[in-house]
C-alpha cells in the first residue's frame, strides 16, 4: 500500500519500496542491482537507494569492445563501468566489478559465431540472460543474501495465484520481453523490474532528479560486442571459413544466380545485398544450406510458412486457456499462432500460424503470450512451408 508519506519523502514522488516488493521492511532488507552503466539500471540504483534498502550494484565485464572502437553505448565497454562506479559513487552505495569475458566468450560469442556458420539467425541477448547475465547474477546476489535482484529491463513482474507471472512493460515500444522469455520460475520469484510501468521519458526525469551523470545517455543500440552493427566481420574473425564464396541459386528452380562472398554476410528474409540484377521480380533469401554454401533466393511468396517447430521450450506458469500470439522477431508484433505440443521442461513443440508468417528464420526465438501475459516460447528449429 503506497503511503503519503513515503511519496513526500521521496524526491521521485514514488512509493519506491512498493516497487521491489520487499518481503519485509526496506530499512531490513538487502537489494543488488544490475548495473550496466546505462540510465536504465542506474535509475533502479537510484530508486533501490531511495526505498531504504542496503543496496549493492553488480557490474559484469563481459566483452570490452568500446576501447577498440571509441565507441559509446555498447554494454560491456570500460566506458559503462566508469558510468556504473560513478553512479554507484554519486548514490554511495556499494559496487562491484566482475570479469566474467571467458564465461560469455563462450558462452555467447562463440555461439553466435557458430550459429551463423550454420546458416542460422542467432539472438546473442537472450542467451545471455540465460547465461551470463541471471545464472551469475542470481547466485552473486545469493551469496551476498539479497533479498531481491533487481534490473532495468521493460518488462512487467506481476503476483499471481501460484507465482508471479511475466507481462510486457506499458510502453510497448521499450517493452523487452522477447528477450526474457527464458526467464525460470524460480528466477522470477527473486528477480524484480521497477520499470516496468514507466515510459522512457519518466525514466529520464528520474535519472536528472537524482543528479545522474548518464542522464542523458543515448541508449545502446547494437549487441554489445559488435557495437559497429559488422555482424559479420566478428564472425569471419572466429570462423574464417565463414567468408568462403560460394552459389546463389534460385530456391525453385536450382539455377544459379550469381555467388556470394559467405553465407555469414545473409539472413532468411533478406533483400538488400544480394547483388544479382536483372530479374523480373524482387528476391528474398529463402533458406541458407551452410554444408553446400548455398544463398537460396525467390520470391517473397516462397517465404511463408505455416508453422515452426520449437526446442529448448520454456514455460512461466501455468498455460493458461486463452486465445495465444507470438513473437517470432524481437520488432515483429505479436500474430495468432495455436500451440501443438507440450511448452516448458526443455521440451520440443510446434506453433502453427493462423495466417501465413513471412521472414521466420530458424536460431531466432519464438515468444508467445496471452494477451500482454508472456507464456514462454522456445528456439526456432525449423519451418514448413506453407503449400502451394
């Protein structure tokens, strides 16, 4: 219950300690906060200080690219953590620095690599947060006997009979929900996101209310380890053989088109750079076959599909008896799909579309919800055409 005199107290005109959902008195308890050198995690600092918490803001060195490119922005660059500590500094909290680089080298960047090679589309954040980012931090904020971790993620932490369930954050423009499908139930007993309900603006106002320097911080707009958006040039550096040449041939009718320069270089659903001029309608990368080196190319009609088998299936709650969409990119909106198969354990499944779903690329994720509510959702493995 949020009391006038907490919000009088406050600078922020917040019940602060109401946003944590502390399990007794905030003066008793103990927050560690993910801090990323960002605004976001800086302002869940702020607000954690604010609620009279003893709070602790972790920061995991994961990938330091900044130096290399003098590049803001990036997540992992030594210029973040110089934000974190001062900002750690300015709200005199505790803060700590780990390496975690060979962990998530690993962990994230050898598989992204790799996925590529395989002529997949990985999503590297998700399996960081799988990895790195909450398997670590859980058990650092364990350790240290938190009552509670908290991030900076848009997204929505709701009690419900049973357990807390997953929502997409109000502003469904920051939302980052895609990106948490993975998120264990026992993860989300312990893990708190304050921002959930606020827009970008208000977090903003938050951060200049509090005196942060990294108010104003542009977000970070790349994978924090390929800041420069050259997908394919980190790839081609761990896997040289990425970069060997090979057909673009047409999906339907085997002709070749023209050659590429690796297949690292595409995604299903890609138009632009395909460089073969002349033809009498646009072309779409249909399909990559990374044991020929194929780029398989056709019209956008060759990129429906009607279903998508999904592994490594996570599922948040009980599954609940409504109406289900998915997400199958991190911008797309969410579609109708039905669920054909069991969700949850590590378990394979199918989602079929209600109406055909263009540019679905295996090594993406597919996130499904009911109504704002994320559900899970799993690895795409592979599609099915719809038939002709």
């Amino acid at each position: 219950m949020t009391s006038s005199a907490s919000l009088t107290a406050s600078p922020f005109g917040l019940d602060t300690a109401a946003l944590f959902d502390l399990p007794r008195p905030a003066s008793e308890c103990r927050i560690v906060v993910a801090m990323s050198g960002g605004v976001d995690s800086s302002v869940v600092a702020a607000l954690a200080a604010d609620s009279g918490a003893e709070v602790i803001g972790i920061t995991l060195q994961l990938y330091d690219y900044g130096a290399a490119t003098g590049r803001k922005g990036a997540c992992c660059a030594g210029d973040d953590i110089a934000d974190a500590r001062a900002v750690a500094d300015r709200l005199g909290i505790a803060h700590y620095v780990f390496d975690h680089e060979s962990a998530f080298r690993e962990e994230v960047v050898e598989q992204f690599a790799d996925e590529y090679l395989a002529g997949r589309t990985p999503v590297p954040c998700i399996r960081c947060n799988m990895g790195p980012k909450f398997t670590d931090l859980f058990r650092m904020a364990r350790e240290l006997g938190a009552d509670c971790l908290a991030t900076g993620h848009y997204v929505k932490r709701v009690e419900a009979e049973g357990g807390p369930h997953l929502y997409r954050a109000e502003d469904h423009t920051r939302d980052q929900s895609y990106f948490l499908y993975a998120t264990t139930q026992e993860q989300l007993d312990y893990i708190r996101f304050p921002l959930g309900g606020l827009p970008k603006t208000k977090v903003r106002e938050l951060a200049e209310t509090a005196g942060l320097r990294n108010a104003m911080k542009p977000d970070s707009q790349d994978i924090c380890f390929v800041p420069d958006g050259n997908y394919a040039g980190i790839v081609k550096k761990l896997r040289p053989e990425g970069g060997v040449p090979g057909a673009i041939v047409h999906a339907a009718t085997g002709e070749q088109l023209g050659e590429h320069k690796g297949i690292v270089h595409y995604t299903v659903g890609q138009r632009k750079g395909l460089e073969i001029g002349g033809q009498p309608e646009p072309l779409y990368v249909i399909a990559l076959d990374a044991e020929s080196r194929e780029v398989r190319v056709g019209p956008k009609r060759m990129l429906a599909v009607e279903s998508a088998a999904l592994i490594e299936t996570n599922c948040i709650g009980e599954l609940p008896d409504a109406p289900l969409t998915a997400k199958v990119r991190s911008l797309a909106k969410p579609v109708p799909v039905t669920l054909d198969g069991p969700l949850g354990d590590g378990a394979s499944t199918v989602i079929r579309f209600d109406s055909p779903e263009f540019g679905v690329a295996p090594g993406q994720a597919a996130v499904i919800y009911a109504g704002d509510r994320v559900i899970g959702g799993g690895w795409i493995d592979s599609t099915q055409a719809v038939k002709a």
